[in-house]
C-alpha cells in the first residue's frame, strides 16, 4: 500500500507515447487486412462466381437433392447480423489496446466484493485462487474489497478480513422456485445475508477465474467514470497450463468474439444484443438487488444471460471493461460438449420465456436459430466444393464474408491468446494456424452440443464441468 503510495505516479494515467500509439494503430490496421484477406479468400469459393447458363443443377444432381442444397445453402446466411457485428467490433475499435493505467488511487473508490459462486466440489481450488486473486489486489494496491465465497457445501475457508465464506441452506428456496447457481446468487441478496449497500459494486467470478492487473486496473477505472452501471471484458482460455489443447483452441473463438461482438455491443450499443458471460461480470449492488436472480426455472440454466437481458428491460446501461481475466477451457471434449448443451438449453429457455419482451430478445434469436440450423449448414463444408451450385453474387459474397470472419476470429483469438516471445516464432505460428487445421473438429463438438441439447431438452440439468486433474499437466 505505501510503496505505490509512495510511487503513485507509476500508476497513474501517463502521457500518451506517439510511437507507441503508431505501433498499436498498426496492429490495429494489420488485424483489418487479415480480417479483409479472409473473407476475400472465401469469397469466391462458395458457390460458382456467376450464373452458369449451361449448368442445370437439377440435371446434374436431381430435382429434391438440388432443392435441398439450395435450401442448406441459404440456411447459411441465418448468423449473418453476428458476423457483421463480430466484423464490426474489430473494425471500429482499437484490436491492441494499451495496457490500462488507474485514472484515480486506490485508496479511495466505492467497496468492491469479488463473489465466487461455488457446488463446493473443488475446495483446493476455489481457495488457491482466491489466495491469487487477493495478492493481485494487493499488487495494484486496491484497499476497499472483499471476497465472497457462496457455496452449497462448506470448503473451510480461512476467516480473514479479505475473504468471506458463505454456506447456502440446504432448506433455501427462492420466492419463485429458482435453483442452481442464480439459486445460490439469489440466496447473497437476501435481507440479513447482503453486507453490501447500493453504492458498492459486485464482481461476478468463476471458481477457476483469475484476476490479472490490467482487469483489476480495468474494473477500478470503469467503477470510477460512473457512466455505466455494468459491464464486461474479455476473458482468455490458454494461460499457465494447458489440460486439453483440442478444447483450449476450440475456445479462441471466444476471445476474438469479446473483442468482436460482445465489444461492439457494450461499447457502441451499450446492450448485451447477443447476451454476454457468467464470469468477469462487474454490476453495482444496488442495481444487482433490483433486477434480482430470482426468474424461476427459465432462469434457472442460463441465469447471466436471463440476467443480462432483464437488466436491460428495466434501462440499464451496459459498459466494456479493459484487461483480461484468466479462465481454463474444459478438460476434455466430452466435456466441451456438455458444456454447450448447457448453453443452447438455458438460452432457448431465455428466448421462449414471455417474462422478457421480444424485442430484448433478438440478438439471441439469431444466436439460437443459428445454432438450430448448424446440423444442416455444416454439412456445406463438404458439400459446397464436391457439388457447386449457381448462387448469386450476393450470396456468395456474404457467405464469404461469414466464413472468412469466423477464420479470422479463430486466428485472432489465437494472436491474444498466445505470446511468441515465450513460445518461440515457430510454435507461435503453429499455434496460430491450428484453429484453422482443427475447424472441423471444433465445429464438429460444437454441433455435438447442440445436438445433444435438443436431443435431451426434458432432462436439462446443470453439469459442473470438471476443474481439477490429478497428474502432469502441460505447461505452454
């Protein structure tokens, strides 16, 4: 505390450095191009590039498979505001941030509670990472915060003045039935429970999350400016050891989507459009009381994007948050996949819930009927160079253009994911063009989650993924 006191112009906003800002606007454009290249590569590769008059699909292939094709082709275009949206959130905003720097000191701020919701499966864990997440305030010199473990079981938490432990009742029930982790949420903001007053502010963690400085300078800053009464960051998958790497860069994805869509939507929208995370979740107590975990069975599976979507129904703002936090992608494929169904189920229940208006809900219709229509559409992988078919220009542009920005995403997510001055040139490249040499297993599990939600959707559930191993694990 007094050594950044003492230093606290090291930590303060600094002077902007012009060749530092010429170096991050060319990163910026280079990710531009790359983006640019991708979908021109793909372009011309979806269909034939014009109407070919002398070819008749329905001669070559038959009338019903011709229909049919056609049918899965278009199907395609069905993501289509996500991608654009994805492209967006590249474009318009700067790819390689500066590191933030504190915009006020620490020792002053409203009271920060770090709140790790937890079955109580994986004690070791939650309290190893707590330990960390406390020395990372401590490192950035935060004073006025607290971590709130809830869990179903008691993990024997060591009592400090930085750390609360808090057991639900077995015998707990919600006013409106709610169960699960918005169950255990709910539970925290019951009178008699909450220590928290309006003007303090949460920070929603997942048990294996680790705080970094840049999230913790992040959420301070975005705490301080006021603007904004919640908020999100970006969250990467492939930090200190990594346990399945099929699943680790199945996730990259994800990191470019936090810089494409979900960006765009909180930075220009100021609206989760297409939902958000349950983790890295920054929300002002008073506003988290008022909207409440409390949405009954419908909310029960998906509860931050049922969470997300009521909090904008009653106008709240939505802001982005600078800095990354830390996650572990599932430990195996299988898992990966229960992952998804998860997912797929508690947001089709968000979507067909009549407590939310429609209109709060369009971006998750896109999201949902993308997914529905992906067991049709991946096919198109194959069928797409083995039978071509005459599609216009448009068409082929803008399934081009679909392909070449999730490829990009993919890559993108790889570039932020991992550091060529700790992996080597060599490996960093490697490691930057998997994504694209394991697409079809990546897109492979995913639609194996999908499936596998509409297949099992009355016996639902809400699978804990696995978060510990025994043994060797690697270190990238």
């Amino acid at each position: 505390m007094k050594l950044l006191k003492n230093d606290e112009s090291t930590i303060l906003d600094q002077p902007t450095n012009p060749k530092t800002m010429a170096m991050i606007t060319r990163r910026h454009l280079n990710d531009v191009t790359t983006a640019s290249h991708f979908v021109d590569l793909l372009c011309p590769k979806w269909g034939l590039s014009s109407p070919d008059n002398s070819f008749d699909p329905y001669e070559a292939y038959g009338k019903w498979p011709t229909i049919i094709m056609y049918i899965m082709r278009y199907m395609t275009l069905i993501p289509l505001p996500l991608s654009i949206c994805n492209f967006l959130g590249i474009v318009m905003f700067n790819t390689h941030p500066r590191k933030p720097k504190l915009k006020m000191s620490t020792l002053f701020g409203p009271f920060i509670c770090f709140r790790v919701v937890t079955r109580g499966t994986y004690p070791d864990l939650v309290k190893r990472n707590v330990g960390r997440n406390i020395e990372m305030c401590s490192l950035v010199g935060l004073d006025n915060y607290i971590f709130e473990v809830v869990t179903d079981k008691s993990i024997d938490m060591q009592k400090s003045t930085r750390a609360r432990e808090l057991v639900v009742p077995s015998t707990y029930t919600t006013a409106n039935g709610t169960l699960y982790k918005a169950r255990a949420l709910q539970y925290c903001l019951e009178d008699g429970v909450n220590m928290l007053s309006n003007n303090d502010w949460i920070v929603h963690l997942d048990e294996e999350t680790l705080l970094t400085e840049s999230s913790v300078i992040g959420i301070i800053n975005f705490i301080h400016e006021d603007k904004y009464q919640l908020g999100q960051g970006v969250i990467t998958y492939a930090n200190e050891e990594i346990i399945s790497w099929i699943t680790t860069i199945a996730d990259l994805v994800r990191v470019g989507i936090d810089f494409g869509i979900l960006r765009f939507s909180l930075n220009y929208l100021h609206k989760p459009l297409f939902s958000w995370k349950g983790s890295f979740v920054v929300v002002n107590a008073g506003v988290e009381r008022k909207v409440t975990f409390d949405f009954g069975i419908d909310g029960s599976i998906a509860e931050d994007c049922f969470f997300a979507l009521t909090a904008w129904k009653s106008g709240y703002q939505f802001g982005f948050i600078e800095g990354e936090m830390w996650e572990k992608s599932t430990f195996s494929p299988m898992d990966y996949i229960r992952q998804r169904k998860r997912w797929v189920q508690g947001i089709i229940m968000t979507l067909l819930c009549p407590s939310i208006p429609p209109k709060y809900k369009f971006g998750i219709s896109f999201m949902v009927l993308g997914w529905l229509s992906m067991p049709f559409t991946v096919p198109n992988i194959i069928l797409v160079p083995l039978c071509p078919l005459p599609m216009p220009q448009i068409v082929n542009f803008l399934c081009g253009f679909m392909g070449g920005v999730m490829l990009f995403l993919f890559v993108f997510g790889s570039t932020k994911s991992f550091n060529y001055r700790r992996l080597g040139v060599v490996r960093f490249l490697f490691l930057c063009i998997s994504p694209i040499l394991l697409l079809p297993v990546c897109i492979t599990m995913e639609t194996c989650g999908i499936v596998l939600a509409l297949l099992s959707r009355k016996s639902g559930g809400f699978h804990i993924v696995a978060k510990e191993v025994s043994g060797q694990v690697l270190d990238v």
